[in-house]
C-alpha cells in the first residue's frame, strides 16, 4: 500500500521531468506519508515532505518529529526541520543537487514560494504541479474503501439514534447538537464538516448554520452530517419531518428520491461526472424544476469531505473502479424549504455499490 502510493507520486516526478516534489497540503502529506498531525494555520504547518527518485523525506519540527517518526510509513525518513523550515527544505534542495522541484502551488502560499525562491537562488526552478498530487487519491485502494466504509457505518449510525431524539418544538441548534453527542457516542472521530440541520424556510439554502429557529411540524428538515474513522470521512443527507407532511412536501421529496434512483442506477464505470449531473438535471428539466437544482449532483469522498471526481456540469472525470462519490440531488424552494438525499457509492468493475443503509423516509 504504502510504496505504492511513493511509487504513483514518483510517476508525476518522471511525466513532468522533475527532480524532486514538495508536498505542502497536508492531506496529501497524510496520504503519502501517514504522518496524521493536522495543520494550525496556511503559514504554520506541522511538518512537510519532499519526495524523490530514491527517498522521501518527512520534515517535522523538533516537538513533531518524534510523532512524525512513530507514525511514517515505510519508506519514509523523518528529520528535523529548523525554523522557518524553508530554509531546511531549501538547503536540502541545494545539498541534493535537484533543480526541477514541483511544488503544490494551490495549497503553498505566496510567503513560503518567496521565501524558498529567495534560499533556492536562481539555480533552481519550482515548477506548479496543479492538483496532481490530489488526483491520486481520487481511486481509493481496498485498504481506503474499508475506512470510508466504517466512517459511513457511524454516520449511518449516528443518524439513526439522532433522528429518535429529534422532535418538532426543538431548535435547528438543540437538534445539530444531539447528532454531534450521536456521533461522538458511536465512535466517530468528530465531525467531517459542520453539521447542518434546516428546518421550514431554512431549508431552501443548501448550506445553513443551525440557529434558534423552533422546528415545527409538517415541514421538511434537512440533516447533512459525517463521521470521522482514522481520518476518512462519511457524508450523509436525509430530509425528515414530524407529524403529517404537507402535499408540497411529499411531491418534492418523491421527486428528488426518483432522481436519485436514476443516478444511482447509472453511475458506472466510463460515465463522466458530467453525465451522471445531467441525468438527474434532465429530469428535473422535464417537470419544470431544473432551476431549483442549485448545486453539483455529488464529489469525491476521502480524508477530505470533497475531493475528486466531482460528479457536476462543469466535470471533466470520468469514473473508474475505486472512486467514491457521493449522489445528493436537492431541490430548494424560495420561502418554503428543500429536499437533499444523499447515498454514498463505491464504483467497482461492472457498476456502483450503494455504502449507505441510513433509512429514508417513506412518504
């Protein structure tokens, strides 16, 4: 598992000539080197790694590296970084002889490229890597599938147990906070982002900070929310109510799970992100509420909440075996509320596999 993934980072050193590569995200760090410290700040970070041909060296401070060793992969050498640690990164680039070095230019920040073009001199050059280093964690490895698989078990969990709690006459904040006590009762890590919970009106944004507003009866409310297990994340959306549904409801919601049902059913191997978007956009396009659709059908899944493929108009992926990606269509409507459902689904060789076993509501 481990060599392999140093063996796909070295594949970009050999596609793009360079001789060595400098990994400043720190989830790519996380990826390639299992060092799992997660970063204080953009201009603070807990350690950096430089792959090469012949090594891959993981730079840690001195309260970090002791951690960053105990925890390093195969393949992987921990050393002591000074500070600022770009001058260590520089001098070691100097020492070495390397004078193409990628860099992750989406995730370093204009200060530490400055810094290290000023100890580099002109002898050197940082060549931008784009999201390379990302897209190999797009095809995750059975190992990877496991966790994704666990961090979805809890999240299903947790929003069963949450769901038995949650009443109408609750707020939006009393209902986020008994899942966050679920998810953290079930094992989770923490959270994978913010949990949403919007009630009545609220639920016409996708994204919405739980706040006071009083859930009442017969109206949608939207729960968007994850675990965490050894850092891969889950991501689930159930739209519930209490009490009978109102006729607009139950037609929104019907409409939205029948657009899941199709994309579910055509995620596949080949398909592009795009296709999968535009049959759930189709549909809704035949019944005159495409413009309600405001959001991406679904993205990646991993130790980040979103990364690629991304499954939206504007996607070039295509998918193939090892890719999770979430499928979450929603409708949201001005002054009244919406309806997102979202699965989980794994693609393997002759189709997609539903991760997801949270219940959803019948209607």
């Amino acid at each position: 598992m481990d060599n392999l993934r140093l063996d796909r980072a070295r594949a970009i050193l050999r596609e793009r000539d360079l001789d060595a590569l400098l990994v400043t995200s720190g989830t790519n760090r996380r990826y390639l080197t299992g060092f799992t410290a997660e970063d204080h700040a953009p201009d603070e970070l807990s350690a950096v790694a430089l792959v090469a041909h012949d090594r891959a060296l993981l730079f840690a401070s001195a309260t970090n590296l002791p951690w960053a060793a105990a925890e390093a992969l195969p393949g992987i050498e921990a050393r002591e970084s000074a500070r600022p640690w770009t001058t260590t990164i520089a001098d070691t680039i100097n020492g070495e002889g390397w004078r193409h070095v990628g860099i992750e230019d989406e995730t370093t920040t204009v200060a530490v490229y400055n810094r290290l073009r000023e100890r580099l001199g002109d002898g050197v050059a940082l060549v931008p890597v784009g999201g390379a280093v990302d897209a190999l964690r797009a095809a995750k490895g059975v190992d990877e599938v496991a966790l994704v698989e666990e961090a979805l078990r809890l999240t299903d969990r947790a929003f069963v147990a949450a769901e038995g709690r949650i009443a109408a006459g609750m707020t939006e904040r009393q209902a986020a906070n008994i899942v966050r006590e679920e998810l953290r009762a079930c094992g989770s890590e923490g959270e994978a982002f913010p949990t949403i919970v919007a009630s009545g009106p609220n639920a016409a944004k996708p994204h919405h900070a739980p706040g006071d507003r009083v859930i009442q009866e017969g109206e949608p409310v939207i729960i968007d929310m994850g675990a965490v297990y050894q850092g891969y994340c889950g991501d689930l959306t159930r739209t519930v109510w209490f009490g009978q549904p109102s006729e607009q409801l139950v037609t929104i919601y019907e409409t939205v799970a029948a657009a899941q049902a199709i994309a579910l059913a055509k995620a596949a191997p080949g398909v592009t992100g795009r296709e999968l978007d535009d049959s759930v956009r189709a549909f809704f396009a035949a019944r005159e509420l495409d413009r309600f659709f405001v959001h991406s059908l679904g993205h990646g899944l991993g130790l980040r909440i979103h990364e690629a493929p991304s499954a939206g108009p504007a996607s070039s992926d295509t998918l193939e075996p090892g890719h999770v990606v979430t499928i979450e269509p929603g409708l949201y409507i001005p002054d009244w509320g919406g309806v997102r459902i979202e699965d989980v689904v794994l693609i393997e060789a002759k189709g997609a596999r539903n991760l997801t076993s949270a219940p959803k509501h019948s209607v």
